[in-house]
C-alpha cells in the first residue's frame, strides 16, 4: 500500500479505516535462507537490502523485544558524513547518500532534514585538526565549509561569543548534515522489509547459535529453534553476548550514553551544534524540542540509563556555550548502550565460524550509519565479499595494527572515543 | 554512583576516572605473541552482570582500584587497591 | 470565584489583564477566581484549553513567565506562586489567545491523524527543507525562548542524610516523624509551597481534628528536631545509583529578593522512603478536553484549599467513591452541585443533589468555556448546564521514581492501576498512596511502619504511634474511556485521543512503546502522567489484551522537567572549566600580550610593540631575539612529575621507550613514551638531579594524563618498582632563556656564574637565583644555545620580569607561543599537532629510540606490522616555494598531476609557519613513505582555503641540521 498525500486526505474522509499494518507478525517458519539477529535500525537495514538488492526474500529479522527498541530510537537523531580517515570516509559518504534517497526508495517520510551541522573549534590546532577534515570530506567527493569566528555568528548568533570559557575561533560547516526522526528510520525499513516478504519476528530473542563443523546451521530461540544457511549479527550493544553464543570474544565494551530532551520550544535552533570542547551536541527537533547529548558515562554498562555527573557536564557544557537555552526545561533523558571499540570505528566482518557473520562496533554513532551499514552488511552476507565502502572495517585490524580509524587519536581504550 | 574508596571512604563516581577491564593488570611479556597482545588491548568479555574493572581516585588519593560491580544494576560490592590485588 | 474575601492580595498581569491574586496561592487559583477559564491553547491542534489540575501534574495550563532575558517558556499555572507585578502570558496562540489563527488545524484535524506525517510530504525531495519542515516548525513548539543569554542566578548543591523521605502527605509526614523520633538524620523533601499534601486539600479529620491543624502540629514537631530538614519546594526528579536523588528547589521569592531562582540539589541518602502520593486520572469522553473540564481532585483543592469557586454550577463525574466527596465539599462550601454522575450502577451518593448512576457524559459544549455536557443513562440521555465538570476515572500510584532504574511497576486489579514493585530502587521504600494505599489512616499507618523499617536497618529504634483518620475504602469500576460522537482525549498535551491509539493498533504499532512513540502519547511535557494508564488500556482493548500484558512505557527521570540553567550552575560564562595562570600571566598582560587558552592555562601569544600592526610582525621579531640575541619565554605549563626512590630510573626506563637508568646524574635526556598500544603518548625530557631523583618533563595538553598514567604503571601493572611520583607543575614556575646570549643573561641574575664547561649542553642541576635555591636545566626547544631555569612559583613573576628587563638590555625581550611555534618548526621538534594519537615512533623517525635492550610500555603493540613500514605516513618537512606561497595547516598532499581525491591523498600537513630566518614558508606534515621522498616536489591543496601550492618535502629539520647552535 502506497503512501502519499492523496492517500492521507482519502483515509481522512474515511475515518483512517483503510491503513493497513506497517509490517506483519508472522510465525516464525523452521527454516530460512538468513536469518538476522536484531531488529534495530542496522538489522532492518540490512534485512530490506538483502531482498531488494540482492533478492534474498526468504529471510527473517528475529528481535527479542519490539523492533526499534535499541539505539534507533534513542538517539540523538544526528546524521552526517564528516570523518576524514580512510575507510570511515567512504562509509560515511555512501551512507549519506543512501539517507538523501532513502524517503523515495522506501516511500516513508523520514524527515530527514539536511539543515547543516556546525563543529566549533576553539585554538588554531582545532582549526588546523578540522581543517584537514573538511579537506578529506572534500577529497571524498563531500561537502564542508570552513567558518571563522564571525561566519559562525551569522549562522549562530546565540552563542556566547564574549564569555565564554574557550572562545569560538570558528567551525566547520557540513551543510548536507542534518537530522531525521529516528523511529520512523526503523519503521521504514521494517515497511520495506516486510513488503518484499521478509518476515518480522518480535518477542523472539536468540538464546543460541547452532554450528556444526565449522558452518552455522541456526539459531535457539525462545520461540523455538530456526535453521538457517546464514546468520548475521545486528546487535549494537548485545554484540558481546550474542557472539559469545558462537564461543568468540570480541573487541568491545558496552557503554551508557545519555541523552534529553527539552518540551516543544518555538524553533530557536536551526542547525545541528557540536561543540567539542564540552563534548555536547544539541538540534531541535521538528516538535520543538531540543535534543541534546554528550559524552558515555565512561564505565561499562548494560543499564540503558545513566547518573547525574554526565548529565550535570552536559548541562555545564550547554551553559557555557550558550547561555540563552538556560530556561528551556529537560523533559526526558535515556541512556542507551553503546558497543565501544578500542579505536571507535566499527566492523562489518565475516567471522570464522562460515555463514556467521556479524555488524557491530558502532560505538555512539550508528544512528547515521543506518542505511549504510545495512546495504554493506546485505552484500557481505549475501555474496561473501566485503562491500567496497565498508570493506576496511575488518575484525582483525587490532591484532595487526593494520587500518585502525582512530578519529579521536585516544588509542585502544574502549571509552575514550 | 558511589564506589566506597578503601583510603576515603565512599565517595561520588565524579572522583572516579575509569579505565576499563582489570585484565590489564596481567599485562603479558613482551614475547608473549600477537594473539595474546590483542587479547589483552582489545578484546573483551564484556559480561552483563557481574564485572572487575579499574577505576582511579583521581579527585581524592589518587588509587587505582580494582572495583567489583554489576553493570546491570550497577551495584558496587567492593573496591580493593590495585597494587594490592597484584601483590 | 472566590468563597471569602482575602485579607491581603497582590496583582499580576495575563496576558495584559491585570488580576488578583492572593499570597501563596497558584496563578491558576487567581485565574479561576477571575473567572478566566481559556488560558492556553493545545500543542497541535491548538484547541482552546483551561486549568485541569492544582498540581505539577497538569497537562493544560502551560504559560510563558515574563519578557526579554526573564522570559520562561511552558510554566505551570498550577505551581507557578502569584507575586506583585508578575507577568504571565498565554503561549502558542496567535495573534491571541482567543482567535489563534493555526486552530485551523483543528478543523482539517480528519487529515492529521497519527501519524499522518510519515505517509506524505516526500514530494519532491526538495521540499521538505524549503517548505514543509519550516511550516511544521513554526506550527509545533509550545512556548519560546528569548533568544537572549541568561542573566539569573541558579545554584547547585549537595545534601547527605540517613533517610531521605519525599513527599509530606500523610505517609511522609508520619515517615519523618517516626524517623526524626528515632533520631534519624533526615531530609523531607516536597514539591509544594507547603507540607501536608493532600491533607492540606481535603476536609476530612486526623486525630480528631482538622487534618490541616494535625499538619501544623507535625510540622511544628519536625522544625524543633534538629535532626530533621525540611525542604518545601523541592521535588525530587530522579533516583540514581547508591542512594543519590536528583532535586529541584524552587527559591521562594527568588528573584526579586536578588536570590537564586533554583537550585538543583545531589541528596545521597543512606535509605528512601517514597511517599508521593498519587494523581487522579482523566475519563477519555467525546470533547472532554474544554475549558472547565477539571479533575475532581483539583476542583475540590481550589475550593478546600484556596478558598476559589472553580465554577458556578459544577457537575461531577467519575467511577469511583473518591469522586463523590467533590460533590460533598462543593455542597458544603455553597457551591451549585449540578450533578453527581456515576458510572456504576451501584454507586450511592448521599447529598442533595441530581445523582444519575450507571450514567456517562457523551458531549460537551462550549468553545471557550464549558456551557453544557450531555449524559447518557439507562433512561436515555439529559442535557445538563453547568460551566465545570469535575472528573475522576480513578487514581494513579506516583510510581514515576521507582521506575528510574528501569523498574516496571505491577498492575493491581484492585485498584485498577499500577503499583511499585519493590525493590526496584536500592534502599528505597514505599508508602501511603503511592503504594496504592488510599485512606488517609492507611497513608498514615504505612508511612509510620516504613520509616520504622527503614530506620532499624540504620541501627535506630523506632515507635509506631499513628494517629486516628478517615479509614473508608477505595471503590472503583474501570471506566476509561466512553464512546460518543467525537474525539476523545487522552493526552491533552500532545492532542492525542482513543481513535490515534486505535489506528496505531490498527497499523501494528501494538507494543505500548511503539503506540507511545506513533501516537506521542506520553510524550508531552507531562511524560503521560495523567495519559498513560487511560491509553495502555485503550490499546489492550484494541489488541484484545489485559492491561497488565499489554506493559506499561518506562517513567525516565525527571519527574516534573528541570531547566537546564540549574543543572548547569555555575558554569555559564568561565565558570566550565578551571581557568590556570601562570606566574607572568600579568606581567604578560601589562605588555598587551594576547592571552590564549593552551588546556586550561593561558599563555600569551606574542608580545606587541609599537608600530607593529600585525601579529605576524611581533612574531617574526621575537623569533629574531631568540635566534639573535636572547629571549624569555614562560614555560612552566609544561608538566613537571617530581620522581624519587630506589627503583625511579626503573620506572622511567619502563614507561619511555629509551633508557634512563644509564643517564648520569646533572644530565638531562628527551625522552618518548608510548601509550600501551604502540602509539606515541607524549614526548619531553627528564632530569637526573641525583641517584634517586629524576623531574620529568611533560607537554602542557598531556600532563595531567602522564601522571595518571605514572600512577597506573606504579600501581597497577608494577607495584614491584619502589617509585614515588607528585606533580610540581604548580611548584615551579620554569622559563626558558634561549639564544646566543642566554648564557651572559643568565650570569646576571644566577649568585655563582656558569660557564660552558660546567653547563655543557643537557646538564641540569641546582643554582642559587637571587638567594632563592632554584634548578637550571640547559635544553633547549629553539634549537639555540638555550636554558630553563626553575624557581619556586612564588618568584616566579620577580624572576621573569627582572629576565625580561636584563634581556631587553641585551636586544632580546619577551617571546610568545607564536615565536615559539617557529622556532620549533624550524628545527622539526613535534608538538601535539604530530603526536595527535595516531602516531607511532616509526612514523616520526623515532623507531631507533626503542630500545631493544628492555621492555617498555607500548613496544609490543608497536611492533605489529600495521604501526610499520612504507604504507606509514612519516614525518617531513615541507618547504614553499617562496615568501609568497604561504602553506596551511590541515591541506592534504598529492602527488604532482593527480586529482585531489581521498584515494590520491598521500598525506596531509599539520603544522606551518613563516619562518623570518629561513625566509620562506615551512610546514611540518605527514606523507606516506615520505622519508623516501625528500627532495621531490609534491602538491598541497587545502579545498576550505583554496590553496594550492608546490611544495618540497625534505627532512624537517630546516635549520641547523647538526645541532651545532645548541651545543655551542
């Protein structure tokens, strides 16, 4: 069922009777040719890719809660392509792409909204550091402009330009940055999913991962065992415990990241800000709301919520920056769990079990890679080749050094990227 | 959070600074091989549940601890000074 | 309506209105006094709306608080105290409240439905940025901000206790009570004005007298125990782990007493006793959303409490017992009952008023102000006058902190909703009617025998002595919502009703988070707290499932929203992060340096003179001093780590990759530490002033995480070295004295002369600086016959102001980070813009310093074939082709010919500079196998500055190769 505008005014006049469910909740079937493990937003993702570029239909999302539970709907909602190391570069840039199509492919408004982020550097080595990231968004074909001190007060002109701790010397545009709202990005892909057949499980969570001889055969689950010839691992902040089901062991821990939101505010910002010195981030959603966030917690949790240090720092670094939001009031904060990897950039990799594959690592910046890192993992699992965009994100860099993503240059500490 | 310090007493996580897994502390030999290495810089068994970890009283005696807790509940059940726990 | 006339009042504004009010009351108590009724307009659909409630709970009357920096958006008329000159605004409404031109979408509302929003606005792509989300934006938000910076003052502080108790209903004023007695340390914390919670709004007995007296006599208890603390105006908005609570405090008065507006408050507390209370529930019926629709617990506080008539003839609605002492305390205050509707057909009601039971309201009329409801009963249906209805669909345990730990509360048939499960909140208990304990004796009983609990696991001893109370059950048959022509309202705020919920059923949004999150039911500035129950049991009945199957969405934390202004306290302007100065900071500041920010410190950028116009001109100058004659340069920023015992140079030879066990006492080495993982941490040098005593060096940016990271080695992976370390950062104040004449200035102010002999380049030792014992170290960051020499801090501003003086005699002055930064360029030493964490020894030329005789921290990681060899970017020197080819940091490096794409990019550059003694642009950078390639000449384009340029990479060492200045 198409949506679209007429539909809308027709459903109105009709009482809405004629909408259809968004996706079904089939049984699950003994067998399938792929079944993946999670139905976030890099799950569905990557289900929808498999059976629109690669017509593998015959496969199933299993979820162990409601689809979109995790990171998707809990996060930020920021979406960019400004990384600037080999490898995050391309990825990021492929993604973007597939967000700026992603509403037509799927014929589901995502509201993606390509207001522009703006990162503020405060020294002549941020300027420097962020100028040879812009030069690489550039080199890959991207966009980025480099702001001085006053390009940044046309754009915002709310900022505290004359007290602050550490003065604005400028910033780095990325115009084709923006936001989307996040559960409508899960929604879409479960719609789109779903149309082309693949069955959508919820209340179906994994409990083992069956291999004989080296060769996955299925997986256990609580609604009973399902055969499989391949199996993919979408987990984010689960990917360790699921893996260990499959007897690995992998480079990550989980983290609690926290974020909030204010009530509806008449529009005030109008672009993503990020400012690093405080490590705070803020847009303000189409409701009105401002929505904002800041660093991990820092120790390794499952908890999906946080204490009051970082959320304080976060307000600390709000105040700072700009003092005018100070009487906007925090409705809501979440934390979510994030897959920490010691060089903050994740991993789309086959793993030595054949047939196993797993989509992890994305530490707290999934969200934008939605649409990417599902195409790249549909392609990995369905022909057993590394996707060119994502083909550096390799399980086996840490052992050999070789192709670390290090972008925030803290080295092989989980939390610190 | 509060991690009850050995030195301080209990005192609130902004204190803390935390670093990780306590399987740092059995840092391998310089020969000891690659796999050894990466197992001991990056991989993880991440439990959720119970957990050692490290974390340094940075803002008080400046310990390093080895901190029992739960990162489901995040309930701490005791804090030992790390050179205590290698010795 | 008021009941009495006050004695004292003052007057506000609403929307330009001027209106009276009395002392202490609500804003939304003078409203309906003045018979206002329409006081804001809906999130989407904009439709007219009045008070609803008397507590934070309210879902309506949000208003906008005064003008320019004063000016606060979405404030609760409900908890919002009345004050002389205040003024209050209606928001999201124009041009006014009354005709608010965006109620048109109220009208195509059919077209809007949940949802509505993802099915179209796709087309074309273009759009949605330049049309649609523009519309969007400006037609949703409720109030607005300023724009301005905040001018107020808001505090944030900490409070320890043994028993926090929150809420002072009932079960919290007996929990304090019994606790205080037993001697117990405690906080009791309340959101409203005053203590007493419910009993400050019934009329109804305690201990055989009024329940607002038995208040005043148990509040007088607790203010005379020392041991009790008392905070009105505080709610607490959060649990967090080990016993800490998140609270919002409200300073009376605050701002025209030129105090705080807020202050939010850390309580750690050893146990919790929860007694919150519980909040009355909507009934969804068609169009129960207009003004003068009230909840029955609000129109009785209005009448019992602040003496206001919320209407003058009032009908009362409901499904439980509880409605029916609305109609009670209205008769008995004079009010017009209109009627007494009862959905139960057993419902008995004595009073003398029209009583219908096994009835319902099915419409409502009355655009700005309630006229009318229709009811239906078994004898059909019966128009019925009235300007208020008073409903009641039940109530609601406030179960909202129990939650925050991701607790789910348990639904409990008896009283048709959800109750705390325990234990979901370490060391916080339950009491009174957030436990689901409704009677005033039971709230009382509860919260004596919890606090009792609480207080024996602390050790104390308590006695349970409760008063006597009105012990009448609670009766309810669920009603949730009542079918009718029209749209039914469950979430006010976000303008969501049953027939959103059920089409989101319908589309299998059928998870109660995927309802809340298709619909924004619970969404609003009251995160559900009257919405919640009403639509989890609308979409149980539309998925055929029970209530308690269907799940209850997660209570987050805060409980009522918390401006960001509080929690950030302090931090607004400097106050974010400690600002450090150095000993010369005004000495600098007295010759109009410009201070920077390096970390937390500032240090001075250069030094102007007159005639110059430029930073460049004094930069260029200085670097002249220091390669000419001599200059002075404040280097105390620099980390310094003070490292004594028996096993020190151990440690060093462990955590650098070069030895130090081999340094000779008075001798100085550069060192290069490694993080773990192969990659360079920090580089610096480090003194041998004795066998046993070593002072290491860092860079500024690193200092605080070398010595974190000394500590770690030392404790954590080689207990077994007998090593102290401290930091002396803040001990010394350290200047470099550097160029060909910094010997003969240094002979000036030193009590024993040096020579070369004595001080050849890298010794180190004490000196005697004016009587004052200080340490000289000869290294040098120039590349030039160079020293630093150290006092301690509190000479340090004498000392670098008499080296000023004496070098400016000698044609050398003051040199700032600018110089600094040329002078190292020029000699190819590496700051933090090379060693930015990605680089290895490898990289920057330094492998041989790895020294294979030893471990280190680093060297095995460093040695995985990734960290090596030719596909490494390395370090070079860069070179332009002329004065006015100017190179830029962060341009990335091409071969000649190639397109300037990421998979062409060979390397990138980090540092550059003019550089006055060479005459030409040099930069420092980074290109792949690059130390196989000096000589050639490659491209350096910088897109953001549209730069580009021919550059020759060679050996970053421009100047000096052998280092013969620095010897010499």
């Amino acid at each position: 069922m198409g949506y679209s505008g007429f539909r809308v005014i027709k459903e109105g006049l009709f009482g809405q009777k004629g909408w259809k469910p968004v996706w079904r909740d089939p049984e699950p079937k003994p067998e399938y040719d792929a079944v993946i493990i999670g139905g976030g937003g890099h799950g569905l993702s990557t289900a929808y890719y498999l059976a629109k570029e690669h017509g593998m239909t015959n496969i199933a999302v299993l979820e162990k809660g409601y689809i979109g539970g995790g990171n998707v709907g809990r996060n930020t909602t920021i979406v960019r392509a400004n990384y600037f190391l080999p490898g995050n570069s391309e990825f990021y840039s492929h993604s973007l792409k597939l967000w700026e199509t992603m509403e037509q492919d799927l014929n589901y408004n995502v509201m993606h909204s390509q207001r522009g982020l703006i990162n503020l550097f405060h020294s002549d080595g941020q300027r420097d550091a962020f100028a040879r990231r812009g030069n690489a968004m550039i080199n890959q074909g991207d966009d980025a402009v480099l702001l001085d001190r006053e390009g940044v007060r046309e754009y915002l002109p709310y900022l505290d330009f004359d007290n602050v701790r550490f003065p604005i010397y400028g910033g780095l545009l990325h115009p084709r940055g923006g936001t989307a709202r996040h559960d409508a990005v899960a929604w879409g892909y479960a719609r789109g999913a779903d149309q082309r057949g693949v069955d959508i499980i919820q209340n179906c969570e994994v409990t083992g991962i069956d291999i004989e001889g080296g060769k996955v055969k299925g997986v256990q689950t609580t609604r009973g065992v399902i055969r499989a010839k391949k199996v993919g691992i979408v987990v984010a902040g689960r990917s360790g415990q699921v893996a260990a089901m499959a007897g690995m062991r992998l480079p990550i821990e989980s983290h609690v990241l926290q974020a909030f939101v204010t009530e509806g505010l008449k529009p005030v910002i109008d672009h993503v800000v990020s400012f690093g010195m405080g490590h705070f981030y803020i847009s303000q959603s189409d409701k009105g709301g401002l929505v904002f966030g800041g660093d991990i917690d820092f120790y390794s949790s499952y908890a999906a919520r946080g204490n009051l240090p970082m959320k304080e720092h976060v307000m600390d670094a709000a105040m700072t920056l700009m003092p005018m939001i100070g009487k906007a009031k925090v409705l809501r904060s979440w934390g979510g769990i994030m897959d920490m990897t010691p060089d903050g950039s994740p991993i789309i990799d086959k793993t030595d079990t054949e047939g196993l594959f797993i989509d992890c690592g994305w530490c707290y910046g999934g969200f934008k890679a939605v649409p990417g890192s599902g195409f790249s993992f549909a392609h990995l699992m369905a022909t057993g080749n590394h996707h060119e965009p994502a083909a550096k994100f390799r399980l086996d860099r840490f052992r050999t050094g070789v192709g670390l993503m290090d972008e925030e240059g803290t080295g092989s500490q989980h939390n610190l990227h | 959070m509060r991690i009850d310090c050995p030195n301080c007493g209990e005192r609130d996580r902004r204190e803390f600074y935390y670093q990780g897994d306590a399987v740092v502390l059995n840092r391998p030999s310089e020969d000891a091989g690659a796999q050894a290495w990466d197992d001991y810089l990056h991989n993880r068994a991440n439990p959720a549940g119970e957990t050692r970890d490290l974390w340094f009283h940075e803002g008080g005696c400046r310990a390093w601890l080895v901190v029992e807790r739960n990162t489901m509940t995040h309930a701490v059940h005791a804090a030992t000074l790390a050179e205590k726990v290698k010795r | 309506m008021r009941l009495a006339t006050p004695e004292k009042t003052v007057t506000f504004t609403f929307d330009g209105q001027r209106i009276k009010g009395v002392p202490g009351e609500p804003v939304s108590a003078a409203l309906l006094a003045a018979g206002i009724k329409l006081v804001a307009r809906s999130f989407k659909y904009h439709r007219p709306r009045g008070i609803m409630s008397a507590g934070s709970e309210e879902q309506n009357a949000l208003v906008t608080v005064g003008r320019g920096t004063a000016q606060e958006p979405n404030v609760r008329a409900t908890t919002l105290e009345v004050s002389e000159g205040l003024e209050v605004f209606s928001q999201n409404a124009w041009p006014s409240l009354k005709h608010d031109v965006m109620a048109v979408n109220d009208l195509v509302s059919p077209f809007l439905a949940a949802g509505f929003y993802y099915k179209t606005f796709m087309w074309p792509r273009s759009f949605w940025e330049k049309l649609y989300e523009p519309i969007i934006r400006r037609a949703a938000g409720l109030g607005a901000l300023s724009g301005e910076s905040n001018q107020d003052t808001y505090e944030k502080a900490f409070a320890f206790c043994d028993v926090l108790v929150i809420g002072a209903g009932p079960a919290g004023l007996m929990a304090a009570l019994t606790a205080g007695r037993a001697g117990a340390d405690v906080v009791l914390a309340d959101e409203d004005t005053a203590m007493g919670g419910r009993l400050l709004r019934e009329r109804e007995d305690v201990d055989g007298k009024p329940a607002a007296d038995w208040v005043v006599e148990a509040l007088a208890e607790l203010e005379a125990m020392p041991n009790v603390r008392l905070m009105t105006r505080t709610t607490v908005t959060g649990a967090y782990d080990q016993g800490t609570y998140g609270a919002l405090g409200r300073i009376a008065g605050g701002r025209a007493a030129g105090k705080p507006l807020e202050c939010f408050w850390r309580i750690v507390a050893k146990r919790a006793v929860l007694c919150a209370g519980a909040l009355e529930r909507p009934i969804a019926f068609p169009n129960n959303d207009r003004p003068g629709v009230m909840l029955a617990s609000g129109v009785r506080a209005y009448v019992n409490r602040w003496g206001v008539a919320p209407g003058k003839a009032v009908a009362v609605f409901g499904n439980n017992d509880d409605a029916h002492r609305t109609a009670r305390d209205l008769a008995a205050a004079g009010v017009k009952v209109a009627a007494v509707i009862d959905s139960r057909d057993d419902a008995k009601v004595e009073g003398d008023f029209p009583l219908y039971t096994g009835a319902e309201v099915i419409a409502t009329k009355g655009r700005h102000a309630l006229e009318s409801i229709t009811i239906k009963t078994g004898n059909g249906t019966r128009v019925i006058r009235c300007d208020c209805l008073a409903v009641s669909g039940g109530w609601n345990p406030t179960v909202h902190l129990t939650c925050h730990m991701n607790g789910r509360p348990t639904w409990d048939v008896g009283i048709a909703s959800f109750v705390p499960t325990p234990e979901s909140i370490p060391g916080m208990v339950t009491a009174g009617a957030c436990n689901g304990a409704f009677s005033t004796a039971a709230c009382l009983n509860e919260g004596a025998e919890v606090a009792a609990g609480v207080v024996a696991d602390l050790g104390l001893a308590a006695e349970i002595k409760t008063p006597s109370a009105d012990d009448a059950a609670y009766a309810i048959q669920p009603l949730w919502a009542v079918e009718g022509k029209g749209r039914k309202w469950i979430d006010f705020q976000n303008d969501v009703h049953v027939k959103d919920v059920r089409l989101a059923a319908q589309e299998n949004f059928r998870s109660v988070e995927h309802m809340k999150r298709y619909t924004t039911q619970g969404m609003a500035p009251d995160q559900g707290k009257s919405s919640n129950v009403v639509a989890l049991a609308v979409l149980a009945d539309a998925t055929g499932r029970g209530i308690p199957e269907t799940g209850t969405t997660t209570f987050r934390p805060p409980y009522v929203p918390v401006s960001i202004a509080v929690m950030g306290a302090g931090s607004q302007g400097k106050g974010f992060a400690p600002e450090r100065f150095t000993t010369s900071h005004s000495a600098s500041v007295d010759r109009g340096a410009p201070m920077i920010e390096a970390g937390l410190w500032y240090r001075p950028s250069y030094f102007p003179k007159e005639g110059e116009s430029h930073w460049r001109q004094s930069c260029d100058r200085e670097v002249g001093y220091v390669r000419e004659a001599v200059g002075i340069c404040d280097v105390s920023t620099l980390g310094k780590i003070d490292i004594q015992g028996p096993d020190a140079a151990a440690l060093l030879d462990f955590v650098y990759t070069n030895g130090f066990s081999t340094l000779k006492v008075g001798r100085v080495r550069y060192g290069l530490m490694l993080r773990e993982d192969g990659h360079v941490m920090d580089d610096g040098t480090t003194a041998r002033l004795g066998e046993t005593h070593f002072v290491m060096t860092t860079t500024t940016a690193a200092a605080g995480l070398v010595m974190r990271h000394l500590e770690y080695v030392l404790q954590a992976i080689r207990p077994d070295l007998d090593a102290q370390v401290i930091s002396v950062t803040e001990q010394w104040a350290q200047f470099a004295v550097a160029g060909p004449k910094s010997r003969e200035l240094l002979n000036t102010v030193l009590d024993q002369p040096i020579t070369d002999e004595d001080w050849p380049f890298m010794a180190c030792g004490a000196v005697s600086v004016g009587g004052v014992a200080g340490r000289l170290f000869r290294i040098s960051f120039s590349g030039e016959h160079a020293y630093e020499v150290a006092v301690p801090s509190r000479y340090g501003e004498s000392l670098f102001r008499q080296l000023v003086a004496q070098a400016e005699v000698m044609g050398g002055g003051p040199y700032g980070m600018e110089a600094l930064n040329v002078l190292r360029i020029e000699k190819g030493f590496i700051t933090h813009a090379e060693i930015h964490g990605r680089t290895t020894a490898f990289d920057i030329g330094m492998e041989r310093m790895v020294s294979a005789k030893k471990d280190c921290i680093g060297k095995a990681a460093a040695a995985r074939p990734g960290l090596l060899g030719e596909s490494r970017q390395q370090l070079v020197g860069l070179k332009s082709k002329g004065v006015d080819h100017a190179l830029s940091a962060g341009a990335h490096l091409f071969d000649k010919g190639a397109s300037h794409s990421r998979v062409n990019s060979k390397g990138y550059v980090t540092s550059v500079c003019y550089s006055p003694t060479i005459g030409t642009h040099l930069g420092l950078g980074f290109l792949e196998n690059g130390r196989a390639r000096h000589g050639e000449v490659i491209v350096l384009r910088d897109h953001l500055r549209n730069i580009t340029e021919e550059v020759e990479v060679c050996d970053p060492v421009f100047f000096d190769q052998d280092g013969g200045r620095a010897r010499g």
